[in-house]
C-alpha cells in the first residue's frame, strides 16, 4: 500500500551560494502513481538498493515527485527557472486540468512579484515546465511577468516549432508559449559545450536527452556552486541507477549520458544538486557509492511566508478514484 504523497507547503526553503540566493516556491505534489508510470525501472526492488531514498523520497514502493520552481536572486536580478503546470489550463491530465494553486502567491511572498521578474529560464518546453509563463486576463492569455524576458535553447525551439505536435501539446503551445512569443518577451540562445552565461554566477549548460535543447542551470556563487536539474535526473533514484530512464524521455540514450556528465561533475565535490521534481529536502550533496551515488541531503532554511492557505495543506488528490490517479499517472510530465 503507497502512502499518501507529501502535500506542497507555503514555507520556502531557501540555499544561499555567496551572493545568489535560491528559493523553491511550491506548486502541487504529483499523485503517488506518477512515479512508477514515469520511471517504470524504480520498481519496489530497485528502491529497496537505496535505503537512502526513504523516507524523504520514496515510500515502501514507489518514488514520490513534485512540482515546484526555483526562485533565483543574482546581481540584483529575480529571476525564475521553469514555470510549472500553471493556474485554468485546460490539461488532458486531470491532476493538472484547471488548477487553482497558491504558487503565485507563495511566489509573491517569498519576495518575487510578477512584476519584479527579470528573466524568466524555461529548462525545456514541456507542460509542467511552462504553465506559468502566462495567466489568463479576460479571454486571452497573456505573460505573467510583463516585464521579463523569457529565455530557452534555440535547439529546443527549432525542435517543437518543427515538429507535429499531438493535440494537447498544441494545446500548451497556444496557451503557455505563443503569447509570451507574440508579446515579444522570448529570446533564444545557443548554448555551447562550455554553457551560456546570462548573469554573473548563472550559466545554462547543455543537459539534451530528455528533449533535444534541454538546459541545466549552474549556479556559482562567491561561497559555492550548484546545478539546477531540469527534467535531466527526474529523481534522486537515478543517482542510485543512473541508467535509468523516463517514459517520456525522447533520447533515452542520451538522456542517461547527460546523467553520467552531470552527476560525475557534482561528485564528491561542495555542490549543491537542486532537483527540479525531487520532494524536500529538494536539494543535497552527491557522492560516490562505488559505481553509483547518493545524494546526502541538505534541505535549505525554511523561510516563513507572509500569507497562508491552509487547504493546500490536506493531502492532494484524495478525492480522486483510482481510475483518476492512474490517468494522471498516463499523462503527467507530457
């Protein structure tokens, strides 16, 4: 029997670098089938090699993932890494068809204002990575943050622009990235081997597999370094089992290549990982386990909001039947 999976919180955890400050502003937690669906190689076996993953990452049988973004100051800038799934979204998947969230008022409490946004970093264009980008105002979606830019690969641009999008991703592209494009507020950049610096101490680097152009954030601070994931290591388990993928991985090969990179850079070294899905602590250390690794947790200072919605607190989806979260379990992370 899973366990219900851990609920999203108004209180922040937040990582100081020297300088850089990070912020993780919660969504939503995903329902609990979510995870077997998604990295169908995490079986109960697996898990069960990495008594580490418990009980902050996994229950007795499956992987627990959520939603959530990274809110970065640097050099006097705000800037946000992913959007997340997004408020009204009309979504196949309905864990997140029209939801009605707290995240932008957490996101406002932790001291960054739609309006105070400079840059906004989009890791890959997936739905749960762009659902914030907009809001909707009257009829028509239009950017959440009017004064940003709003910035991703060109490779993964070109790779979505070209190809024959199913209906529901149409779907996204209409509501979540088109208006920012029309609004003229998206840049692209060409991000080489050695990565793309965008601000002093932020550099995106390539971390492709998942999707074509997909990017990772490093993060160098004047205390320490970091790396912000994206969908690159959707949970702490491929650290145990590098080699294993996500469904919806659209180069699984590759996808475990960039895991290699990135974790054998991160090893044994004061950087922090931050996990784009990971549950909290979200963030820790990586270190070697003979041919495999683990991460040792270091779970940031909680920081209080200044407001509060308790209903968000109550286990999620425990209205839903079980054919409903198996649903959500098919489509989440398209």
């Amino acid at each position: 029997m899973t366990q219900p999976t851990p609920a999203a919180t108004d209180t922040p955890l937040s990582w100081d670098f020297g300088g850089i400050t990070v912020h993780r502003i919660d969504e939503i937690a995903l329902p609990p089938q979510t995870g077997p669906w998604l990295l169908p190689g995490a079986t109960k076996e697996v898990i069960d090699q990495a008594p580490w993953l418990r009980p902050h990452f996994a229950d007795a049988e499956v992987p627990y993932l959520a939603s959530h973004t990274f809110a970065v100051e640097a050099g006097g800038l705000r800037i946000l890494v992913d959007t997340g799934i997004g408020n009204g979204k009309e979504r196949a998947n309905p864990a997140w068809n029209r939801l009605d969230t707290g995240y932008l008022r957490r996101l406002t409490a932790a001291g960054f204002a739609p309006e105070s946004v400079d840059l906004v970093i989009v890791t890959h264009l997936h739905t749960d990575h762009v659902g914030w980008n907009t809001r909707l105002d009257g009829d028509h979606w239009v950017p959440t943050f009017p004064n940003a830019r709003y910035l991703t690969s060109r490779t993964e641009w070109d790779y979505w622009a070209a190809a024959d999008l199913d209906a529901n991703r149409r779907q996204m592209f209409r509501d979540s990235v088109l208006p920012v494009h029309d609004h003229g507020q998206f840049d692209l950049a060409d991000i080489p081997a050695e990565g793309h610096q965008v601000e002093t101490g932020i550099r995106l680097v390539p971390a492709a597999g998942h999707t074509p152009g997909q990017i990772a954030v490093e993060l160098h601070g004047t205390n320490r370094s970091g790396l912000i994931t994206g969908d690159s290591i959707h949970h702490p388990v491929q650290l145990s089992h590098p080699h294993l993928t996500s469904c919806v991985d659209i180069d699984p090969e590759q996808a475990v290549s960039t895991r290699h990179r990135l974790l054998d850079r991160l090893a044994d070294s004061d950087d922090l990982l931050l996990g784009t899905h990971f549950p909290r602590p979200t963030a820790g250390l990586v270190r070697r386990e003979q041919d495999r690794y683990r991460l040792l947790p270091e779970p940031g200072t909680p920081t209080k909001s200044s407001t509060h919605d308790q209903h968000e607190h109550s286990e999620p989806h425990a209205h839903q039947t079980r054919d409903e979260q198996l649903h959500d379990a098919q489509c989440s992370m398209t």
